[in-house]
C-alpha cells in the first residue's frame, strides 16, 4: 500500500493496516517524531478464528514540512523479518 494524506499542525489522522496475527505478525509504525505524535495505537481482532486484525494508529502532525510513516508487518520473535511495509507520504501544512 502507498499512499497520500494531507492535513495541518494540530489535527489529527489515522492509518491502519490488516495483518494476520494467527501467523505470530504484529504491525508497528515507523515514523519521524520531528513532524508526528503517536496519540494511539490500537488493535481489533478478527470476527472469527484465523482472521487478520486491523491495527489503527493515530497521529497527531506537529510542524509544517513532509514525512513518511511506515507501518511494518513483523514477526518480532522471529528475528524481526519484516514481511511487508506500507508507506503514506505525509503533508502537513
């Protein structure tokens, strides 16, 4: 996934990401700190057994400029082999 998101100092945004913990995988968001506050990050199971959950993160933009945040889908007890990145330009004005 790729994308766009444009918004301003002070408000605030979401992404999420569908990941399938049955496999052990856990999705974190790599971000630059400079421009973003994490305000949450939640997650939310699938209805039934086996199915992916979705992981919500929300930011808060801090500064004006351009940043990108990548959520990555890992594997943290297996060496951390990342199995999938996706990326959202971020512009804040």
């Amino acid at each position: 996934m790729f994308c766009t998101i444009k918004t301003k100092v002070g408000e605030k945004f979401n992404m999420s990401e569908m990941v399938p913990v049955s496999g052990g995988y856990t999705c974190l968001a790599d971000f630059n700190p400079e421009f973003l506050d994490l305000c949450e990050e939640k997650r939310v199971p699938g209805i039934r057994p086996g199915e992916p959950a979705r992981y919500i993160f929300t930011f808060l933009a801090r500064k004006p400029g351009t940043t990108t945040i990548h959520l990555v889908e890992l594997r943290p007890w297996h060496g951390g082999d990342v199995s999938k990145v996706a990326s959202c330009d971020i512009f804040i004005s």
